[in-house]
C-alpha cells in the first residue's frame, strides 16, 4: 500500500471510532513510524510503505482508536517552544498552560539570577521552558510521582538545562527546602466525580494522580497555597493554573494565606485559568 491508501483507511477507522482530528493524528503517526515529519507525508502520497511500516502503524491506529492520547503514542509532545519526551507517567501537557509560561516572561523582563520553584512539576515543561528562555533562572521542580520526577530529569537533559534545575521526588505538604522569588503550579483541580465524565483519554490513559483534586477539586490547590505561603519570598511572585470555576474560591483561600491578587488571566477558550499574586 502507498501513503495515500494507509492514510485513508487509518482515518477511515478513527472517525468511525468517533476520534476527532483523525486526518491529523493519523499523519503524525505514520510520520512517526516512517521516520520522517508530516510534510514528507503530505509531499509523497504516493510512495510505497514497506510491510513492517504498515504493520507498526496499524498498531498505533489500533490503540489511538481506543483514546490513547496521540502524545503517549509518539512519546512527545511540543509544549511553548520545545519538545517534551511524553509517557504515562505524566500528564500531557496543555496549550492553556503555557499562559504561565507567558505571564511568567511579562514579570520576569529585566530580572536576574531568580530562583523560580514549579509544584506538581510532571514532565518539567512550564519550569524548563521558563529556564530555557531566561538563562540567568535556576528551577527546582517537585512531584508526588516518583515516576514523574525521572521524566522531568530526562526533558532537563534533553534540554542541556541539568546544570540550573533540582528536581525533588516530595509532597508538596513536606517540601521544605529553599526560598523562591517565583511559584507556578498546575496542580490537579479536577472534582473526582467529574473525573469519569472527562473525555474518555483523560480518564482511561492519564495518570488520575495528575488531575485528581479530591471530592470539591480544591484538595492539592490548598496545599499549594498553604506551602507556597512558607516557601515563597516577601514580595514573591505565585502563578497558579486553576479550572474554569475556581476563579473565586481560589482569590479566598489566597487572601487568608497572606497573597495580594494582581490578576486573574483568561485561556484561549475565554475561562479563567491562571490567578497571579504577590507575597505580601
Ligand atoms: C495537572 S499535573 C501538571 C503537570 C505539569 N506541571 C503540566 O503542567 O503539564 C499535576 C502534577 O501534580 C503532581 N501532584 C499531585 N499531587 C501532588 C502533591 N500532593 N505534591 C506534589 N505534587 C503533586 C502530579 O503528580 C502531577 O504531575
């Protein structure tokens, strides 16, 4: 079979099993089996696969079919400006988290040699994308998942970033190394009810540990806060991702801990998504 013909019967599948963007994710899977990128299977429709490549590709429709997120399936996933190595040790991560990257970057123009501390650090991507664009930053990442913490390291190394990031396998509750002029977190927020209603890659492929934020979905964003108010320095900067109903809850529990609240930014989808405040 060429390109062509694989392509279409792959996307035949996926849409039949209800997967959206089916054109796209097919592409990017066969490119990842082939070897080459999307262009190369755009530009050569009709060039012939060979047998083991077909195979291989049909085994990653099979299991895209079923929801497992494209990133898992190509073990990476571009977040900000670089690729991430992905597994299902970590949360995929999410365009709408990278306005922590970007309201971190405002703050941040004219600063230098800043300690930044990212909670609930996962595959390393907001803490090593902040890194790698201020080269006088140092990071510490944190996460409760043992196994997260090696995908933080390898992105580190793949990044060239091992010499100014620590990361540190804790609970946020018993982390108490440092003193930090910048805190962002992505802590899981999600209610555990609503978990099960949730796209069926979120709940069958993602680790539940990740988005899980206990029985009103403000279980781990206390902790954050409570934490953050002890490791964060006097005037210290805090970016908080939150979901789309948090917005007022989150401003309380902020205040109580001591945090003025700048602002509260929008996401691409107009909900409100990153609470940023200061130490006072
Ligand atoms: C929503 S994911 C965010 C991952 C990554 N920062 C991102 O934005 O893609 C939340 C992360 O918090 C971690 N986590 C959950 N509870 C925690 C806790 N009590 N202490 C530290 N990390 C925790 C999870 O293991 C997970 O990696």
């Amino acid at each position: 079979m060429n390109i062509e013909n694989t392509l279409n019967t792959a996307i035949k599948t996926l849409t039949q099993f209800n997967i959206p963007n089916a054109n796209l994710d097919s592409e990017i899977l066969l490119a990842k089996i082939i070897g080459k990128d999307r262009n190369y299977i755009i530009l050569n429709p009709k060039e012939n696969l060979d047998q083991k490549y077909f195979f291989k590709f049909s085994n990653l429709i099979e299991r895209r079919k079923k929801g497992e997120p494209v990133a898992y399936l190509t073990k990476k996933k571009e977040f900000w400006k670089n690729d991430f190595y992905i597994d299902q040790n970590v949360l995929v991560p999410r365009p709408d988290t990278e306005l922590i990257v970007e309201e971190v970057l405002k703050f941040s123009k004219k600063k230098f040699k800043l300690q930044i501390l990212d909670i609930g650090t996962g595959s390393g991507c907001i803490l090593l994308s902040l890194l790698k664009e201020i080269p006088s930053f140092y990071g510490t990442g944190i996460d409760i998942s043992k196994k997260s913490i090696n995908v933080s390291k390898y992105n580190a190394k793949m990044l060239n970033l091992t010499n100014r990031v620590k990361f540190y396998n804790s609970d946020v509750d018993k982390f108490k190394i440092g003193k930090y002029d910048i805190i962002v977190s992505n802590p899981p927020y999600i209610e555990l009810l609503k978990l099960k209603y949730l796209d069926k890659d979120l709940c069958k492929f993602e680790p539940k540990i990740a988005l899980n934020g206990g029985i009103d979905g403000f279980s781990v964003i206390e902790k954050v806060v409570h934490r953050t108010s002890f490791l964060i320095k006097k005037n210290g900067k805090f970016f908080l991702e939150i979901g789309y109903n948090q917005k007022n809850k989150v401003k309380e529990i902020l205040t109580k801990k001591g945090f003025y609240i700048n602002k509260v930014v929008k996401d691409y989808g107009n909900n409100y998504r990153c609470i940023i405040s200061t130490k006072i």
